[in-house]
C-alpha cells in the first residue's frame, strides 16, 4: 500500500495544533521534543511543495 503524500493545508494545519499545544504549555519535555521534530518535518514538506509549485507556475508563465 503506497504511502499517503501529505497535503500543504494538511501540513500547516498540523503545525497550528502542535504550536498551540506549545504555547498553552500542555507539553512535557518529551513531548515537546518529538513535537519540535515533527514541525521540522512538516516545514520541510511545505517548503518543498512551495518551491515545486513555484517552478511550475513559473514554467507555465515562460511558455506563454
């Protein structure tokens, strides 16, 4: 079974729950820590679509 691919608004999403945990205090040391990571990961993800959208709109507007 493939993999899901994780959607931007899904990713940023992600990260609003988790940073609201942060800032309400509800996290232990632990938990913060696999948090921390975890927000890492979905900034990468977001940034990479980012950039792959980027480069096709930017295809997209040089081939016109």
């Amino acid at each position: 079974m493939a993999k899901e691919e994780l959607t931007y608004k899904a990713a940023i999403s992600e990260i609003e729950k988790i940073l609201a945990k942060i800032e309400e205090g509800e996290l232990d040391v632990d938990e913060l820590t696999m948090n921390v990571k975890r927000v890492s990961e979905l900034l990468k993800t977001c940034k990479n679509k980012l950039q792959k959208t980027e480069s096709e709109v930017t295809k997209i507007l040089e081939s016109d």
